[in-house]
C-alpha cells in the first residue's frame, strides 16, 4: 500500500526576468523568482535552446549504428546514437529522420517515437525527441555540416550493452533513448 | 558477424580559449578549435560545472522515494530522484548520502555505484554520479536550503514505471539511474 502524497509544492512566482549574454546554442535568461515556502527571491539561470532529437538506428541484421566524434564539452571523443537540433517549425520525426541520414548516410523504412525527455529541466526549457528508427538500409554518403568530423560505427546489440556497462557510452541522452529499446540493468 | 570499425576520427587541435560571462552555476569558455576534416575553425561552447550526484533510493518495503519540486528550466513540477552538486573535494558517495539526507530525510543502509553518466558532452564538461541506495529509513526532518522547496513522496516500483512510460518521470538523468535499476522498456 502506498500511502497518498503529501501536498505539492507551490509554484514559484516570477519577480523579474533578465536576458543574459548570447550564447548561440543557448538564450540565456535570468528570472528572479520567489521562494513560496520562506519568501525568499532567488536568481535562477535558465537557458532557452530548441527542442533536439535523436535516434536509435537499428539495421535488417539487428546491428546499432553509432557515430564517434570529438566532443567539446568532455573534449574526448564519444561514442553516440545520431542526433542534433530539432530546426524551427520542423517535425521531431522529419528531424530524426535528418538526422540519420545526414549523420549515418541511412534511412529507415519505419520510424517508431519513443517518449521524449528533458535534457535537464533545472537550467533547460526544451525537450529531447526520441525515435527508434528500424529496418535502417544505406542511402548515400553522410551529409555532414563544416562544424562536424563524424565517423559512422556498426555494433551488435550484445556489444552496445556491453559499452554501456563499461562506460564506454555514458551520454545520458544516448542512455535515455536505448533504455527504452534495451535492458539496461546491471 | 561486426564489421571492424573504420579509422575513428581526429582530436580537433585547440586555437584559443577566452573565458566567457559569469553564469554562477557554470563557467562560460569560448573555445576556438579547428576541424581536422576540412581545416575550418569553429567557436566551440563549453560550460564547466562541478560534478552533480543522483541516487535512487528504496525502502526496505521496495518503494522508491521521489522528490516534487518546481524547475527552473522548465517552469514546472518535476518529480524526480533525490540529487544535486557534488562539493569540492567531496567524494561522490558521500554527496549522494548528503543529499538523500538533505532532500528526503532519509539515510541508506547500503549505497551501491552505478556507472557515471555525461549531462550532455556537447557542452558540459562533467559527470554526474549515480547511486542505488538500499534499505533507506528515516532520520529526521528535511533540511532544505533557502533555494529549495521540496516534496517528498513514495510510490511503488510499478507506478514508478508508469509514471516513465506516460512522460510524467522524463528527466533524463532520473532515467539514467532508474534504467540501471529498472528495465525501462516499452
């Protein structure tokens, strides 16, 4: 038996809101904002960034194909599934779609939604669409922007459970996508 | 039967690095670095935070508790797992300890690593760490900062798993550790 929640937290109401420097990637806002439970105000970051999407390719053998790149954040290379940013007024499946074949050269004969998530609801405002695109088959050259250096990797299921076991991937977006096609337990 | 992968892809060699405006919650850098593939040079942005830490604790009963608390980024209620910043110097084990203290009231019997995770290494620089904490009870009251204003509720590894699958848990490191933990399959 599972007893019934408490009563939920209030809403914190807005006092100001600043727009901060321009980061490109990202609209930076300040929001100066009231604490409901001591009325306290506090300066919260948040930053405004479109909607990303990315995409879990899986072959007619049943093979992942996953791109390695040079990431700035980590400034390591990762090992992930495709993806990028969602363009204004586009569709998150036509994006994926993109996506898969601008980044791995393939396209998919069916594209299934996957439920989105929020990268990091406590600075973020968007959210990550998620497709796994099955039965993916080649199509051409990769696509890649002047910004992108990618290589196109192909694995088996068995040894893509076993880099996330050993860290090998551990984007927590790559993770959130292949949980919901993989068992990722210990 | 896994083809070998092609030759991976470069490091892109580092032209500059200019710091970047104060967002409290990370440091901005403006990274100028050059693409390997086509010699072009891009302006790169990192933000460099702390370590953050999240832990999924369970009852002796095998309930979960979550926290409900209104997001900054998202300018709504989440509910999530227990979690925040690693301190300076602070092992990650004792920061999930703390913070399941802090944020739920609770303390564990046994606290469990689970694999690492990157944020997003896009753009963000570190990790965040995550634990199973097992046999949790309660301790004493919450001790929440100015900046906090928590919720603590308990619910059952099957409604967990529905609140997944029907989008009302999509933070994407709350997954990240409940994937470990929990098959997350559709």
């Amino acid at each position: 038996m599972v007893p019934a929640p408490p009563d939920p937290p209030a809403d914190w109401p807005l006092i100001a809101a600043t727009p901060g420097p321009d980061l490109r990637l990202f609209r930076v806002v300040h929001e100066r904002r009231c604490n409901p439970r001591n009325g306290i105000a506090l300066d919260a970051l948040r930053l405004e960034s479109p909607d990303w999407v990315n995409v879990v390719p899986i072959t007619q053998d049943g093979d992942l194909l996953l791109v390695r790149q040079f990431r700035f954040g980590v400034r390591a290379m990762t090992l992930e599934i495709p993806g990028g940013m969602v363009h204004r007024g586009e569709d998150p499946a036509l994006a994926a779609a993109r996506e898969l074949r601008e980044e791995t050269g393939h396209v998919a004969r069916r594209l299934i939604a996957l439920p989105p998530v929020e990268p990091n609801p406590a600075f973020l405002d968007n959210l990550c669409h998620q497709y796994l695109a099955e039965d993916v088959e080649p199509a051409g050259a990769l696509e890649q922007d002047p910004g992108e250096d990618l290589v196109v990797e192909r694995h088996s299921p068995e040894a893509v459970r076993r880099m996330v076991a050993d860290g090998v991937i551990r984007h927590s977006l790559v993770l959130t996508a292949l949980c919901r096609v993989f068992d990722l337990r210990r």
